[in-house]
C-alpha cells in the first residue's frame, strides 16, 4: 500500500530534514559536562553524520525502507561520536512510514533488523563507549528509543490497517450498489416480459377462440396483441440500450398516471377491473414506481391465473402510510366471453411477487400475496411514508 502525498507532505518532510540536519550540526560542537566539546573529530565528518541522520528524511515517502536503514546507522554513528544523544526522532519519522508503505513482509524485516541496531547503539554509547552516568540511565535511554522507533512503526500498520479496511468497506459498497443495479434491471425486465406475455398470451387464446365464430373479435384481439407487442419492445430496448450505453434515452419511470393503462390492458383481456386511488398526489417518484409494480404484478397474476374474473385495485394513501390491494374475486364477470386455460398460482410466488416484496422492503414496507378463502388471488402491499420508515 503506498501513500500518496501531495506537495505539502513532501514540503513538511524536507522542512523536517533540514531541520533534524542543522540540529545535529549545532549540537556537534557543544560543550559537555566538563567544558570541553563532546565531539572532537573534524567537523566535516559531522556534518556527513547529520546529513545522514537528517536529509533522508526528506524521501521518506518515497524509498521508506532504505531511508531507515540510512538513518539508523546515522544515528549509531552519532551515538557512538557523543555528537548527540537524543530519542532517534528521525528514525522514528522513517520507522513511521515503513510501517504504512512496505509490503508486511519486507517492512517486519526490517524493524526486525533496525530495532536491535538502533537500542544496541544507543546502550553501547551511554553505557561503555562515552558513558555520563550508571547503566540505569542507559537502559533508561535504550528503552525510549525502542517505544520511539517500534511505536512510530506500530502507528503506521495500524494507519495501514485502517486504510484498508476502508477501501475494502468502499469496494464493498460499490459491489452491493452494481448488485442492487442488477437486480433492480432483472426485476425491470421481469415486470415487461411477464406482464405483457401474459396479455399476449390471453388475447391470443381468445382470438383462438373465436376466430370461425366471431372474426371481428378475433381481429380485434389480434390487434391488441400487436399494441402490447410494440410496448413491450420499446420498453425493453430502452432497458437494454441503458445497458449497452449507459446513455440511451430514458422515458419517465411509470406512476400512478400509468394505472389507468394497466386496468384497459387486463380488460381487454377478460379481467372486469375496478380502480380506485385516493390521496396519491403526495407520492414520491419511487413511491409511485413501487404503487405501480405492484398493480401490474396482481393484474398479472389476475390475468394469467384466474378465470374471466372481476378484480378489485386500491390505492389508499392515509396519514404515515401508503396501501395497495390488488384483490381479484375468481368469479365471472357478467356477460359471456372465452374462458382461456390458465394454471392454477403458486402459493409462494414466483419471481414477481418476490420482485415487488424487495421493491417494498427498500422503502421499509411489507408485501402480503397469496389465495382467498373464496377463491381468487390477493396482493396487498403496505409501505411507510415518513423518513422514519424507509430502508
């Protein structure tokens, strides 16, 4: 995982270097305890070591894992010099971003390799080499370089960790986003297909029917089946070219204005439908989408399952919530007409009725379907209308 700084970090890590380099520059040639310089060698031999100390700092970003391994020696040699004896700072800034950038491998070798020079040196230094007090003083120092140095290191995994847990939680995210995509399209195109294949369907059983007796009518069913045809193409093909695209024209997304059309298409199919909404101009845009799956999946259901049949569809929006009732009674309507072979609905449901009880659920609602005691098929949907309610 690399970190990708903009200016101002690269800015702040050469500030920090330049910094750490006249740091130890100065302090090369202070007096110690006794007056005298604590370093005595030539001074460009010190200024090698600060520059080695602090001018790798400066790429830190780039090569983390070299820029450690240069400063620890630095810092060892500074140590063992008496040029100065301080927390290892910049081997904490290095140690800070081997544990964010290199591989987990690569970067546990090295602190692994780092640790024992850095604490090693220091310990020599303070306690053998230039020693100014007891060995306490020196394990005392020791220690604080090893919780620089190893806890530097230990905040960047943990950076790294928490990085990656969000960029996982963000591909996550955009995995369940292009899901919920496919499924809303798959539920899309199951409402076109089923919907209108059952029209069709029907009205070809009827004009079946009675094309020696009653031609006209056959006629007439025949053309309706070829109305419901081209509806049926357009919206696929503006579903498909969305797909394909990404940048097809889109037509409004149907609503309760649509419902009217829904009922004159079950009725030329033989089903009596009685419509009736109340209070719905309050509905949002994906409110009036579910209202209309809804309908379209019982009219459906109505039409492919039932006998020639009267049917019921209310929508009722009243106070916090919002019901839907598609209820068909499985009895004749008056007057005489064909009676198409249908097959008998499933108590479970089938891919409709599962897609409008996750369309429901998206919007906090709940989705009941199944048989009436007296015959006939019920779907009655329930959706909250407050912010409270929704998914």
């Amino acid at each position: 995982m690399n970190d990708a700084p903009g200016r101002p970090l690269w800015a702040a890590d050469l500030l920090a270097a330049l910094a750490l380099t006249a740091a130890y520059v100065t302090t090369a040639g202070l007096p110690g305890a006794d007056g005298q310089p604590t370093y005595d060698g030539p001074a460009w031999f010190a200024w090698l070591v600060a520059a080695g100390v602090g001018m790798p700092v400066a790429v830190r970003r780039r090569l983390p894992v070299t820029v450690l391994g240069t400063v620890v020696v630095a810092l060892t040699a500074a140590t063992l010099l008496d040029i100065t004896r301080e927390p290892y700072v910049a081997a904490g800034l290095a140690a800070y971003l081997v544990g964010l950038a290199a591989p987990t491998r690569r970067s546990v070798a090295a602190l692994t390799v780092t640790l024992p020079v850095a604490v090693g040196g220091v310990y020599v230094g303070e306690a053998v080499h230039t020693p100014s007090g007891p060995p306490e003083d020196a394990v005392g120092v020791a220690t604080l370089v090893l919780l620089v140095v190893g806890g530097s290191w230990a905040a960047g995994r943990i950076v790294r960790g928490r990085r990656a847990a969000a960029e996982r939680e963000v591909r996550r995210q955009a995995e369940r986003a292009l899901d919920e995509q496919r499924l809303q399209i798959a539920r899309d195109l199951h409402d076109i297909v089923s919907h209108n294949l059952s029209l069709i369907a029907v009205r070809a059983g009827v004009a079946a029917h009675v094309a020696d007796a009653d031609p006209q009518e056959a006629r007439a069913a025949l053309h309706a089946i070829e109305e419901t045809s081209r509806a049926a193409l357009t919206e696929m093909r503006r579903t498909l070219g969305v797909l394909r695209t990404g940048d097809a024209p889109l037509g409004p997304a149907p609503g309760i204005g649509d419902l009217d059309r829904l009922a004159d298409d079950a009725r030329r199919a033989g089903v009596d439908v009685d419509l009736a909404v109340h209070g719905a101009g309050v509905l949002t845009e994906g409110d009036q989408l579910t209202v209309y799956r809804v309908v379209q999946e019982g009219l459906t259901n109505a039409v492919r399952h039932a006998g020639p049949t009267t049917c019921r569809v209310s929508v009722v929006v009243g106070g916090d919530e919002l019901r839907v009732e598609v209820v068909g009674d499985g009895r004749a309507a008056d007057g005489p007409g064909p009676e198409p072979t249908r097959t008998s609905p499933s108590p479970s449901g089938g891919h409709g009725l599962n897609g409008i009880r996750e369309r429901a659920r998206l919007y906090g609602g709940s989705v009941e379907a199944g048989p009436q005691p007296d015959g006939g098929f019920a779907v009655r949907a329930r959706l909250p209308l407050g912010r409270e309610g929704r998914a």
